[in-house]
C-alpha cells in the first residue's frame, strides 16, 4: 500500500478523533442500545434502529482512522524548502480580481479548504506543486479556468 503524506497536525486530529471515538462515543452507544433494547419488541423500537445504525457509523469510522494512520507518512513541513510541495504554505494572487489567497498544501484526510487547507490531490494544489515564486499558474477548475501568481512559499 502507497503511504499517506501528512502532517503532524492532521495526524494529530485524527488520533484524537479516534481516542473520541474509543474512548467517548463507542461506550456510549453500547449504552444506548443496552436502554433500548430494555423497551421490548425490537422491531419496532425507532430508538434501538438509531442507535445501530450509529454504532456502525461509529465503527466504520474507527476502522478507516486506523487504517489511515496505519499507512501515514508524517511529513514536518519546517524541515522543506525550495519550490512548493507537500507541506507548503503558499500565497498566490488571483490574476483577474487581484484577490490574495494563502493555502497550506496537506493529505486528503486533513484537507479543509475553510481553513486554509488544500487537498493535494486537487487541481489547484497539483498545478501548484514544482512552482516557485513569482511564477504564474493556469488551473482548470469546475468554475472555469484560473490564472494565479505565486507571491510567497513557505515552510512552517
């Protein structure tokens, strides 16, 4: 299996997911379902029926955690330098409104574009990979085609 970049805050998150998961919101469950079941006929018990389906939310949840922090490749940004790659925070210009934007290049499973954090798997972040500063960048996105201008890369 291909390991998973990362970086040490988005491994973080998710470890403390899973703890929560565990620790917190399994038991609780368990309990839930123990109550329900209390109430009789199962067949007809909505309470049972929901707390189910959220234990096996619950449990799916756990195991894709686990399987991605099984494959992990923790990256530490701050040791990188040069052109942007995995880890990058970069700050472009967007060449038709002039609007700055500034995105932390991360894994898949941390990515939260609200955050300031892109998907590298994404058509911005992939255009952006191997660029310097000063360069300008073409990317194809759903709302049409974009024109950016790296202005800063850095490693934090």
């Amino acid at each position: 299996m291909d390991k998973i970049p990362m970086t040490r805050a988005g491994h973080t998150a998710l470890d403390t997911e899973l703890k929560q998961l565990k620790s917190v919101e399994r038991p609780a469950i368990i309990k839930a379902i123990a109550e329900a079941r209390e109430h009789g006929d199962l067949s007809e018990n909505a309470e049972y029926h929901s707390a189910k389906e959220k234990q096996s939310f619950i449990e799916g949840r756990i195991k894709e955690i686990e399987g991605v922090l099984s494959l992990a490749e923790v990256i530490d940004p701050a040791k990188l330098s040069g052109s942007i790659k995995f880890g990058a925070t970069v700050t472009v210009v967007d060449e038709d409104t002039d609007a700055e934007k500034t995105w932390q290049i991360v894994g898949e499973h941390e990515a939260d574009i609200e955050r300031g954090l892109l998907n590298i798997k994404s058509p911005i972040a992939r255009a952006l990979i191997g660029k310097d500063e000063g360069d300008s960048v073409e990317v194809r996105t759903p709302g049409g085609e974009k024109s950016y201008e790296v202005l800063s890369i850095k490693y934090v």
